[in-house]
C-alpha cells in the first residue's frame, strides 16, 4: 500500500492510503478520536465493571495507537488488562518510524512502550508490564477462529463500509458476537444505519453516541448479560 504521513487537527499523525482514499484515523484528531470513541466509550466502562482482568480484542491494529493509549490506561488501572488486536496488512517498520509520534508523544517511557509494541512478534502473547498483554495477530478475521466467550472490549476499527465492505457484514459481527463476553461492549467510529442493522441482526444491543470532535455521532453495541430468547 502507497500511505502517506499527515498530521490531524490535535496533531498527532495518521496515514492516508491513496488506493482506498481513506486515512487511517479521523483528520480531526486521531488521539483525540481514539481516546473517545474506544477507550471512554468502551474500556472505560469496562474496567469499572469489574476488578479482574479486562480482555480487549482490536479489529485493525494499523499504527498501533489504539494500543498504546490503552498500555498508557494500564498503567493506572486497577486490574490488569489483555490486548488481542488482528491486522491483515502489517505496516512495515519504515512507515511506523516515520509517523514521528515523539512530537506528541512526550512522555519517553510511551515511546519505548510504542517500540515494544511494534517489535513484538506476531501471534505470540508477550507480557510488556505487570498489567498490560498484547497478542498480534498476523490474520484476516474472517479466517481467524476467535476464542468463544472471552473479550469483554471489542474496538471495531476497520476502514469505512464503503472502502472496505466485506469487514462490516452480519456475519462479521456474528462472529464478534460469539467472542463475546455477557455484557462486552463493541465500539465504532461509524454511525451508518446500515452498520447498526447489521449489528442488531447479529445479536447486539444498540446505542447511538455523540462522536468525538468533527462527527454528530458514534455507535456503541452490547451483548446482553442475559440470554436473548
């Protein structure tokens, strides 16, 4: 994939892939996106739930930002948390390194922690503090065979419908469904009717939440703590 650098509004960076013209995160803020939309909206909630483990299943694990704000959210957290994340298309170290995330990333134990998290191998679990797991997983979720029953925290962040059509399917999200835990919680940057439908159908429990800066709204899904009948 051709990508290219740019910076959004809060300043941090993200990628922009000629093919798909698409960017990786929203040029309105791609931390200011990732802390509202998957951490306050999902683990957030999650880690005041419960004081054991927390699981997190990421959907796209591209510059890794997701994973880094919840390591820096592990840091202070009370329980410890696990990371599985999937990526079909790995970004190669070059393009990582040129993401140049020491301009606003300032604290210098993040950036090793971002190192960490890029050097891991893949499909290994590997312990990178007391309280933070990550598991990569080198695979296309459509042919990876997810754990039934296990995550408590879905961050579903695939490219839009629209450029990636074959990720937002009813029975994609059957089978997040089914690698849910009662009472998980699925979060999404995307608010299209067409996407909620397909969630409700799969099993999921809809609620329509303001998006963060430069969106009206985000879509937060639950599975239900008690079986549907």
């Amino acid at each position: 994939m051709q990508v290219e650098v740019r910076v959004t509004e809060d300043g941090s960076s993200t990628l922009y892939v000629h093919a798909l013209d698409e960017h990786y995160h929203s040029t309105h803020g791609a931390v200011q996106e990732a802390l509202h939309v998957y951490l306050g909206a999902a683990l957030e909630p999650a880690l005041a739930a419960t004081t054991g483990p927390v699981r997190v299943l990421e959907i796209g694990f591209g510059t890794g930002l997701n994973a880094l704000l919840t390591l820096q959210r592990s840091l202070t957290a009370a329980q410890p948390i696990a990371y599985d994340t999937l990526e079909k298309y790995p970004l190669p170290p070059t393009i990582i390194r040129s993401l140049g995330i020491e301009r606003y990333v300032l604290n210098p134990e993040l950036l090793e922690f971002h190192e960490q998290l890029h050097a891991a191998p893949w499909n290994e679990a590997v312990a990178l503090t007391p309280h933070f797991t990550v598991r990569k997983l080198h695979a296309a979720l459509q042919d990876f065979a997810l754990p039934a029953v296990s995550y408590d925290v879905i961050y579903f962040d695939a490219f839009a419908p629209e450029k990636q059509p074959d990720m937002w399917t009813e029975a994609v999200f059957e089978q997040l469904y089914a690698a849910a835990a009662p009472g998980a919680l699925l979060t999404s940057y995307c608010a299209k009717g067409s996407f909620r439908r397909s969630l409700k159908a799969a099993g999921w429990l809809i609620e329509k939440l303001p998006g963060p800066p430069g969106k009206r709204e985000m879509t937060r899904a639950r599975k239900s703590a008690e079986p549907i009948s």
